[in-house]
C-alpha cells in the first residue's frame, strides 16, 4: 500500500508540472510572434532613403543600404570603407554640415543598378554634389558608392 500511495503521489505531481502538448493556444501565439518577428521587412527603394536620410541628417538608415564596402567619397577624401566606418564618417559629415535640404535631380537605372545625382543645401548655404551608384544583390539594393563633393 505504500508503494501504491508514493506512485500515486508522484504521479499528481508529475501532471502539476506537464508541459502543454501541441494545440496549446500559448503554442500557437509563440509561433505567429516568431514568424512576426523573423519576416523581413520589404525594401523601401534607394532613392525614397537617399532624400529621408539626407534630410534627416540620418547616417544609421542609410548605412543599412550599404554593401559590406562602400566606394565612399567625401569633399575629396576616398577610399573603400566597411559598412560601420562609411557609417561614421556620414555622421562626422552631418554633424558639420546641417541640411537645409536635399533633392535628387537625377536618376537612372540598369538591369542590375540604379545611379542618382543628388543636390544637398546647407544650413550656411553651402551646395554638395551627392552621386550613388547601387547595385541589386538578391532581391536587395545596396549601396555600393556614394560621392559628396563642393558643388
């Protein structure tokens, strides 16, 4: 009788603690939160970023269309520059150079790439010639040159 009363026991307890089989409504929510979550966000085109992070001074959303490198230009210093160090030397460009405005003047695409031409304002009255090239890498576009010079 002993034996039949811990295993009884054990038992209750055990089921206290299960764990909701499949067809739990909990399941069910975690999986469409996941899916939620993991669905990429579809691509806003280059030159719709290209007009919103200039205006907004907004070096992070336009470092996120950067290829890995970037043919990064700037009032004549060049070089190739990873995603991260294209990144910062916009924000330096920024922080320098407040937009008054900015406007693309120009635009032209390919199979596989879009070039634009793009005028920035100043805050000092300053005008700056803005050129990207970008190129279709999967279903995206990325950035793979940008140009700011003395216009």
């Amino acid at each position: 009788m002993k034996k039949f009363a811990v295993i009884f026991f054990l038992a209750i307890v055990g089921n206290a603690f299960a764990q909701p089989t499949s067809g739990d409504i909990s399941m069910e929510l975690a999986e469409s939160i996941d899916s939620v979550i993991l669905a990429p966000a579809p691509q806003q085109p280059i030159d719709v970023i290209l007009v919103k992070s200039f205006k907004e001074e907004n070096a992070t959303l336009l470092a996120s269309y950067f290829g890995e490198n970037v043919d990064f230009s700037i009032l004549g210093k060049a070089n190739f520059y990873s995603r991260s160090q294209a990144k910062q030397i916009l924000q330096h460009f920024f922080a320098e150079h407040k937009t008054k405005n900015f406007e693309i003047i120009h635009k032209a695409n390919a199979e596989k790439s879009q070039y634009f031409i793009g005028e920035l304002l100043t805050v000092a009255g300053n005008k700056y010639r803005v050129t990207v090239n970008s190129k279709t890498v999967g279903k995206n576009k990325l950035i793979n040159s940008l140009t700011i010079e003395e216009h």
